[in-house]
C-alpha cells in the first residue's frame, strides 16, 4: 500500500498534467490546431490569434486558440446563401 507521502505526490504530479497552459511557443500552437506554421502566422496578422512576446520568444495565447476554433464552429453552424436557396 502506497505511504501518504506517495498517495500526495502522485495528486500532485495528475493535477499538474492536467493543467492547460496560459500560452505555448508557435510549433506547440500548431500542433494544437493542426495547422501550419504559415497559417498560423496568417491568422496573427489578420488579429484572430493573440499573442505575446517575451524577449525573443513568441508565445501563442491558449484561450485565443481557443476562441478562434468557437468562432469558427459558430459560423460553420450558420447555413450558407447557397443551401438556403
């Protein structure tokens, strides 16, 4: 039987994988979405994805990730022009 002191560490290491990041690096962001790294870069100029720089490291923003797939599934569950006609 597992002492105390292990049953704690054990919690401890399950609830820190199960933390989502705040922010990733930009092949971690890509990989999140299943995008490419150009994509990517598309849709932080267009201002769908947030970032932050921290010295010379770009971070990507987990809840504008996020928030760009719910937009976007938002307005893929509108009908087009052409299947209302």
């Amino acid at each position: 039987m597992p002492s105390a002191g292990t049953t704690d560490h054990l919690r401890e290491q399950r609830q820190r994988q199960s933390i989502e990041p705040i922010a990733m690096r930009v092949p971690e962001a890509c990989r999140y979405l299943g995008i490419g790294r150009s994509t990517l870069y598309v849709l932080i100029g267009e201002g769908e994805i947030e970032i932050v720089k921290l010295g010379s490291s770009t971070l990507v923003l987990t809840a504008s990730l996020r928030s760009l797939v719910e937009r976007r599934r938002k307005n893929s569950d509108e009908p087009t022009a052409e299947a209302v006609q």
